[in-house]
C-alpha cells in the first residue's frame, strides 16, 4: 500500500458519521464474496481500515458504494496473496421470517435456504452482481461504480446472472410448482 496520511480528529469523526453506518452492508457483501463467516469478518475489518486510512481520497459521493468497492477490492487482493481459490460454503445463514404462522415461516426460511444455496453456488462474478443489486438494493450507477464498469455491462451481466440463478434453482429443485416465484 502507498502511505497515505494518518487522519486527524476530524476526519475519524467524518468516517464514523459517514462510512460507519454501512459496516453491515460492507460485511454482508464480505460474507456472500468469502462464504465464510469468519473470514467475512476479517475483509470487513481489513476494508474498513482501508476507507478510514483513505478517508482523505473520499470526495462525497455516496459512501455506501464506496464502501462496498473497497470490500470488493480487498478481497480481491486477499484472494490474489491466498492464490486465488474461492472458499467453500461452509453453512448458510438459517434466519426464521416473521410471522405468526409456524407452516408459513418454515416454507420461507425453506425457499431462503435454497435461494442461498443456489447463489452460493454460482461463479464469483454473477454471485457478486446479485447481491450488489437483489440484497444491498444498489441502483445501476452504483453497482458500476463499485464493479468499475459501465452501466450497460452491469445491466447485461445482471441479466445473465440472474438467468444463471433461475437455473441453478431449477436444478436444484427439479421440478416447477416449487413455491418460488419464476424468476
């Protein structure tokens, strides 16, 4: 890494305002780019001490993109020192839905399992697309700025990550009448 400035007083009270607020974010898209809990944990905390020591190169765009590309960054460059592997999906998050209903809440969290596990599954490239857009809930603009590519690209690799995603689902599930929506 370059050296960059330790920051004063000041701009820590700027990060904390700023940037803070979107450590579950920068953690939920460390947790779908490692699959793995713990190490999700760890590129989170690497990435956010990134932003805070290039708090300076922050220009007021919106923080949360930022943020997440910075994720993306550094957990390309932990994969590149690790050799490149993609990590195995260990467990996937069980969260129960909410509602009254015991039947219904056990068919979300089923269909949730199978959503997770069939993103999981994907390549890299198309899992990191959906969770920017379908989980984080990034617009075009920002899911470009943080993949560093143009709008039109990250519209075309959506498109065919979620086809991927509707057929890795169909696989999965083999058969339609599944209780998911078509996707």
């Amino acid at each position: 890494m370059s050296e960059a400035p330790n920051p004063d007083a000041a701009a820590v009270a700027r990060f904390r305002a700023t940037v803070v607020p979107h450590l579950d974010a920068a953690y939920g898209f460390a947790r779908w780019l490692t699959r793995d809990p713990v190490l999700a944990q760890d590129l989170a905390q690497e990435a956010m001490l990134r932003a805070l020591r290039y708090f300076h190169a922050f220009r007021g765009e919106e923080a949360r993109p930022w943020l997440l590309r910075i994720v993306r960054n550094t957990w390309s460059d932990l994969r590149q020192r690790r050799g490149g592997a993609d990590q195995t999906l260990d467990e996937i998050e069980d969260r129960p839905a909410d509602g009254p209903d015991p039947e219904q809440n056990a068919l979300v969290s089923d269909r949730r399992r199978h959503i997770a596990s069939a993103l999981a599954a994907l390549p890299a490239d198309a899992r990191e697309i959906l969770v920017l857009r379908e989980i984080e809930d990034l617009s075009y603009k920002h899911i470009a700025s943080v993949l560093d590519l143009p709008v039109g690209t990250v519209m075309s690799r959506l498109a065919r990550a979620r086809e991927k995603l509707a057929a890795e689902l169909a696989g999965r599930l083999g058969r339609r009448g599944h209780g998911l929506p078509d996707l």
